[in-house]
C-alpha cells in the first residue's frame, strides 16, 4: 500500500471517529437534560426566619452594695455565688469593729456634751445667783442713800453732802454694775450651752449613723432569688476579708419570677428585626420546653461581641411568654428562632434554581424535552428559597441544576451561590 493511500484511509477513519464524538455528546447533553432534578413552582408561604443565640437575664436585679456610709468595710462572711436563698436571709456580712468603735466615740462624745452643759449650767446659775443677789442689795443701798441723803445746808456741812452724793452715785453703779455683769455672764453662758448642744447634736449624728450601719452590715435578701457575685478586672469574686468602700457594688439578686433574653443577631441577618417580631427561645440546658417570645428592644448600632474580632452583631432583647424558675436561671444560653417576615400565596422557588446570565435573572424552564432559559424578576430572598414575582406561573417545570452545563462560564452562574439571605 503506497503512503497516499495510507494517509487517505487515515484521514477517513480520523473523520469518522469526530462524527462519532459528536453523535456521543449530543446523546450525552440529551441524556444530561433529561436526567437533571426539577421542581414544580406552586403557590406557598415564604416564612424569613433568623437564628441566633444568648443569655436568660433578670428583667429586675436588687444590687448587693456595701452600706452607705463613710467607711472603709471588711467582708466577714458571704453566701456561695450562684445559690438560691429564701426572703430575709442573710447575704454578706461585713465585719462591725470599726461601726462598734464609731458608735462608742459617738455615745462617749454626746456623754461629754452633756457633762459640760450640766457643769456650765449649775456654775453660770451659781454666778448668777450671786450677781442677782450683789444688784438686789446695791439696789437697796440705793434706795437708802437717796431716802437719807444729806441735802440741807443749815443742818449738814458741805462735806457731808458731798459724801451723800458720792453714796447715791456708787450705790446706782455698783446696782448697774451687777445687772450688766449678770445680763453679759447669762449670754456668754447661753452661748456655751449653744455649743455644747452642738457638740451633742454632732455626736447624735455620728450615733445615728453607726447606727444605721449597724443594721446595715447584714445585707439580707428582699425576695427569694438566686446569688450573682460581680467579679472584678481580673475576674475574681468578692472574698472574705475584702475591704471594700461605702457604695461599692459586691453583686445582684436578680428577681427569678420575670425573665428575658438577650440574644446576639449577624448584622447581615438582622434586616427587618425589630420590635414586635415574634419568637421562639430554647434553652440549651432543656430543649425540650420551647418559650414564645417577643422582641421587646433592638440595638440602634452593630457591635464586635469578641474584642479583636471584626464581626457585628445587633443586641435584641426578648420578652418571653412565660418564666420557668425551676429550669430557669440568669446567665443559661438560649437559641431562639426569630421570625422576621412571612408572605403568604406567593410563587417560591429553590435559591439554587436560579442563574444569572448575562446580567439577568434566569431559570431554566422545562418545555417539552428541552430547557429553555426565562428572564425572571426576584422578591423576597430567603436562607434557601426566593419569591418570584414575574417570568413563570404556577404549574411550571424548571431545572434545579444548570441544564446546559455552562454554570463553570464567567456570564453565567449559579444565584444561589452568589447571593446572600434578604432582610
């Protein structure tokens, strides 16, 4: 066989051997079509729902401080952190020595004023007594020497009328004399008082304040509730012998009959989560009590739950149905179910049916054996479905795989791959 020949016959087997490529890959994208999963559009409700997870918190806590008053306490006893306690037991006990020491100065210091007020009121009375006595007889001497006064020149010598004038004027000063000592010695007595009641008032004050911090260095529980100690910068709990000032914060006692949760929402799922929305709360501890729930309050602003890390979330704060405080406690984690929005009588279709091409919304309906693509306008989004507003009807067949095998292409690919859930 000459070597055209052999190239000719080369070139024939070479051609037939595309033709049947060919004939291969058209059977082959047949079958592919019409093995590809499909789904029939009807008329649903889309239900947007969000999870997220928290912490049960007290709606209400009454806050264990140290009593109010200008000293230094140490702690002398304290109930273990976390356990329950009955109305009117005792909570924290601080340590009475310097309350005991402040409330003997303060009786020790009112005895003093006391003492001193009665001194000075039995010497002043005894100094006044004698200048009322030292008036009442210059007094009468006054009156005696005018009544006798020696005033007739044809029976008494100049000199002796002169002496009688010298006696009427000493006796009327010396009278005057002791009312103005006696007036001034009552004043300067009374101020003495003044201040001596001072004196007692202030040890009265101090009195009543040991007191007071005596009846105070038993915090005692206002309700039955459940022990929460607050731990310090390095995450320590309060401790026996701890000073600790007037006003500072040892804990709380959350009320256990009215409970709530905060709960954490990705600030990319929080679209549409405002108050109102309803809810289902799980606890982790007992999943198997679900509690309705409201969302009372929503955070204005995103913010990191974890210092350094970037991602947001929105604070929402839950009111729930019903408390539980036999299975329920402050601080236990919870998943809730947030229902954000539900459309009802609506055309819903998988995510994952949906494909963009060139720059168009499409899917792939079925007519006949083949798939042809169909230009539709998109609703609501949701985690895996989404509302079609226009492009198909009910009743229609599409693809829920690329049918042509061109989802790999730049121009066309997969919706549900690319886009995220709708608030």
């Amino acid at each position: 066989m000459t070597g055209s020949r052999r190239l000719l016959l080369a070139g024939f087997a070479t051609a037939g051997v595309l033709v049947a490529c060919g004939a291969y890959q058209a059977a082959s994208s047949f079958r592919s079509q019409e093995s590809v999963p499909v789904f029939v559009v009807q008329k649903t409700t889309l239900r947007r729902t969000v999870n997220a997870e928290g912490n049960l918190k007290a709606v209400e806590a009454t806050p264990l401080i140290a009593p109010g008053a200008d000293l230094d306490f140490k702690i002398a006893w304290l109930a273990d952190d976390g356990s329950r306690v009955k109305k009117g037991q005792t909570i924290i006990r601080f340590d009475s020595t310097d309350t005991e020491k402040s409330l003997f100065l303060g009786q020790a210091d009112r005895g003093k004023a006391s003492g001193q007020a009665s001194k000075e009121r039995a010497e002043s009375g005894a100094v006044l007594t004698g200048l009322s006595r030292d008036a009442e007889q210059y007094r009468r001497e006054l009156v005696a020497a005018t009544t006798f006064q020696s005033k007739d020149p044809e029976i008494f010598t100049r000199h002796q009328i002169i002496e009688a004038d010298i006696d009427v004027d000493l006796a009327g000063v010396r009278e005057t004399n002791a009312l103005t000592s006696r007036t001034k010695r009552g004043k300067l007595s009374q101020t003495n008082l003044d201040l001596f009641a001072i004196d007692g008032k202030k040890a009265g004050f101090k009195i009543d304040r040991a007191s007071l911090q005596m009846a105070q260095l038993e915090v005692k529980a206002p309700y039955d509730g459940l022990v929460v100690f607050q731990r310090d910068w390095k995450g320590d709990l309060p401790q026996i012998g701890q000073s600790v000032w007037s006003g500072f914060k040892l804990g709380e006692l959350p009320d256990l009959t009215v409970m709530e949760a905060e709960i954490f929402v990705l600030e990319a799922d929080a679209g549409g989560l405002v108050a109102g929305k309803k809810a289902t709360v799980v606890i982790e501890s007992h999943p198997d009590s679900p509690v309705s729930a409201t969302v009372k309050k929503v955070d204005s602003l995103p913010k990191p739950r974890v210092k350094g890390v970037p991602v947001q979330y929105f604070g929402a704060t839950l009111e729930l149905a019903r408390t539980d405080p036999a299975v329920m406690k402050p601080g236990q984690r919870v998943q809730a179910l947030v229902v954000l929005g539900e459309e009802r009588d609506v055309l819903v279709i998988p995510r994952q049916a949906v494909f963009e091409k060139d720059g168009k919304k499409v899917v792939y309906q079925k007519k006949g054996k083949r798939f042809e693509s169909v230009p539709v306008t998109l609703g609501t989004l949701g985690l895996a479905r989404v509302v079609v507003s226009k492009g198909i009807s009910e009743g229609a067949v599409i693809a829920l795989s690329d049918p042509t095998g061109a989802s790999a292409r730049k121009d066309q690919k997969p919706v549900a791959k690319t886009a995220g859930p709708l608030g």
